[in-house]
C-alpha cells in the first residue's frame, strides 16, 4: 500500500520538479541556467507559456505541498523494509550485490531530494553548493533507480495488493491481525510477536500523519483561510495589512539595496536595436498605465492571492527603443547586489503579453521598497525569483558579452550618474 502511494505520488513529484525546471527558461541563456553541462538531462526543455497565468502558482504549489504529505509515507515505507537493511552476510552474490548498491541509490536518493526540498522550503541552505543544482542531479539519480526497483517489484506489489480484499483488510482489528506467512524476501520474522497494531491502525497512523502535514502547509499555496493554518511554512502568515501587505522572499536591506540605489536619482535604461533610453520614474509614470492582476509564486512552494499591479507594457518599453510589432526577449537587471538572481532573462513570448509589466504601483498605492520600489517586473505563470525588483536595466534582445557575465553572478547594472540621465522626455544617453 505504501508503495502504491509512493508510485503515484512520486511520479507526480517528478513531473511537476521537471516542470518547475522547465519555467526557469534555462536554456534562453546563461544566467537562467542553475544546473551547468546537464546535457540530454534538459532535453524536454520548451518555451514556458504565460498561459493560465496561474500555471507555476498550481505545479510548484502541489509539488512542494505532495512532497511534504508523503514524507510520513516514505518513512513508514522505510520502517516496513528496515530488515532488509541488517540482513546478513550483506552480500551474498555478485547479483544481491547489484541489489543492494541499487537500493542505496534508491533510499539515499529519496532521503537526499526529500530533505534539501524541505530545507529549501525553510530557506535554510546547509548544504554545500546551489540547491537546484545539487535537487536537480539528484532527483536523476534517484528517478533512475526508482524506475528499476518498480521493474522489479511492481509484479510483487500487485501479487500482495491482490491476495486479501481491502475491505476485509481494512475491517480488522489488532487482535484479530495475523502475521504474513513466511516467505524468500528477508522482511517476515520467522518468530513474530504478537501484533500491536492492526494493517488499518498502520495505514490510519501514517495517513493522519500526512493529513496534519496537509493542513499546515498547503495554505501557503492555497491562500485564502487556509493561509492561516500554513504553520510550518515560512511565508504561510499573513505578512500585514495594506496595498504591500503579501509575502516577500528577501528585504531590500537584505540583499544590499541602498537609500541611493531607489531614492530621486533612480533612473531606468531601457536598450534595444542599437538605441538607448533613459527614463526617470516620473516619465515612466507619464507614460500609458496598465493594469493586471497576477500572484506572486515561489520555488518554496509559497505563492500570494491575486495582485493588482499596474505599470508599464514590456512590450511598450521595447518599442521606445524602435523593437515594435513582435518585440524579443530582454535581460533584466536589477540594483540588487547580494544573493542569486540578479537579473534574469524572460522570453519573447513573456515580453509580448500585454500582463507584462514593468510595475510601478501595486493595489493602487506606490511599490514598498521590499516589493521592488521604484520599479519590477511582474509576468504572469513565472517564477517569483524571475519577476525582478529594483530594476536598473532592461536590454531587449540577445546580451552582449558583459550582460551574460553579469547573469552569470556579477553585481546588478552600473548606475548612471544623475547628470549623465537627464529629465527630459524621451531623452537618451
């Protein structure tokens, strides 16, 4: 039974992370990709789509939500197995041998994903190294060896599913439960105490387990009441009242944003077709306004309501710079200076829908500076780390050399000084 649980939910597991992966966008350039020389291991890899805005908000949310449930049923599984794991000699055959190495992918490949997946929930990076790079391989190495234990054992798994009925099963009580009858796998004693715990106490006490898990932590996904009960998630409360009053990942003091860097001598360069603009948020805030309603969706699985953002198009900023009609992607930039995702590249198709937005304003009242004032960007079914704050720079088009060094770590574009950014509209460097 738990192994019927874990094949389904596994498989879903999977599924949705190489989805997650895939909204990342990886191969549209170096910046995007967390997982350098994956090879043939990106090779489903396609264009994220913008459509139904709220595709990452629901794929990432049962990800981390299905991940957290089964976590009792992994453990009970392993309980079931643990004699397997003493039997002795340890290797009896160059076969058994084979098994036993298999295995250890297997447990240790489970445990690895399941544990940096709840770590990175936590935001508690203990680890050495990236956590997608280290969740991405490992969640190959594990798949692998969970697809040759199903060849395996999925005839053994339907023979035992078959042998009782589950009704009758499920019926029986403690003292009325009998051992399983002796047999080659190395799991039944050969002198078995009396039972404690009926097959329907077993699968009650784990299936309690993964329902209380259910309900302080979905609601981070969930929204609504729910949010309240979402105790162990980090962005599971409510973060306060007001237009700004939804989740955040980082602070602007966090990640090195400065009183300078958002303060009256913020400027936005927008680049393009050879041609340069240099904008002032007054300017920007000149120019036509739209609106959008969008969540913010995160990798840890936390996602907000619906946001009522407003700003300007992506696709009316690259036409400011003569890329008019069927605008190409843009590097983003940001003034951020610690931690990853500085800067993030977003795809044609994100830049043309008109719900993208350079975000000024957000539930009528102006951005606070840890929602990205003066100015982010907002694109419906992306990653929250990919809607940048405190944008500085917006190059539409392949980056040149410099723009793919500074995606690859460097710190977010240089400022222009507040002479060389005059006020003027529509004025150029």
């Amino acid at each position: 039974m738990f192994g019927l649980i874990l094949l389904v939910g596994i498989t879903v597991l999977f599924v949705t992370g190489l989805l997650s992966y895939a909204s990342y966008n990886p191969d549209l350039a170096p910046g995007n990709d967390q997982t350098p020389q994956k090879g043939w291991l990106g090779f489903y890899l396609f264009s994220w789509p913008t459509h139904p805005y709220w595709l990452y908000r629901l794929t990432q949310g049962v990800h981390v939500t299905l991940g957290v449930v089964l976590i009792p049923v992994l453990l009970a599984k392993l309980w079931s197995v643990v004699p397997k794991l003493f039997s002795w000699p340890p290797v009896r055959s160059v076969s058994q041998a084979l098994e036993r190495i298999s295995l250890l992918l297997l447990v240790g490949g489970a445990l690895f994903e399941f544990v940096t997946g709840v770590l990175n929930i936590q935001l508690h990076y203990i680890f050495p190294g990236s956590f997608y790079t280290l969740h991405f391989y490992g969640a190959w190495v594990f798949i692998g060896a969970f697809v040759v234990h199903i060849a395996f054992r999925l005839t053994t798994m339907a023979g035992a599913l078959g042998s009782r009925g589950w009704r009758a099963e499920l019926r029986t009580p403690a003292a009325r439960t009998e051992s399983e009858p002796p047999d080659d796998t190395g799991l039944v004693s050969p002198d078995p105490a009396p039972p404690t715990m009926s097959r329907r106490g077993a699968l009650g006490t784990v299936g309690a387990g993964s329902l209380a898990l259910l309900l302080v932590t979905a609601g981070q996904s969930i929204g609504g009441p729910l949010r309240r009960t979402a105790l162990l998630a980090p962005h599971g409360q409510e973060p306060g009242s007001g237009p700004n009053g939804f989740q955040i990942n980082k602070t602007a003091a966090a990640v090195g944003i400065r009183a300078a860097d958002t303060g009256p001598g913020w400027r936005l360069v927008v680049r393009g077709g050879g041609r340069e603009r240099v904008l002032t948020r007054a300017q920007l805030l000149a120019l036509p306004q739209h609106s959008a309603a969008l969540p913010i969706a995160c990798v840890e699985g936390w996602s907000t309501e619906d946001q009522h953002w407003s700003g300007v198009r992506l696709s009316e900023l690259a036409a400011l710079v003569g890329l008019q009609g069927s605008p190409p992607g843009v590097f983003v930039e940001s003034a951020q200076r610690a931690g990853s995702f500085r800067s993030a590249h977003l795809r044609d198709n994100q830049v043309r829908d008109p719900r993208s937005l350079l975000a000024l304003r957000v539930n009528g009242a102006e951005l606070s500076r840890d929602h990205g004032y003066p100015a982010r960007v907002i694109v419906p079914a992306n990653p929250g780390v990919h809607n940048t704050k405190w944008v500085t720079r917006l190059t539409f088009g392949a980056p040149g050399a410099a723009g793919a060094a500074e995606a690859a770590g460097m710190p977010g574009a240089a400022r222009l000084p507040e002479a060389a950014a005059p006020d003027a509209p529509g004025a150029a460097s």
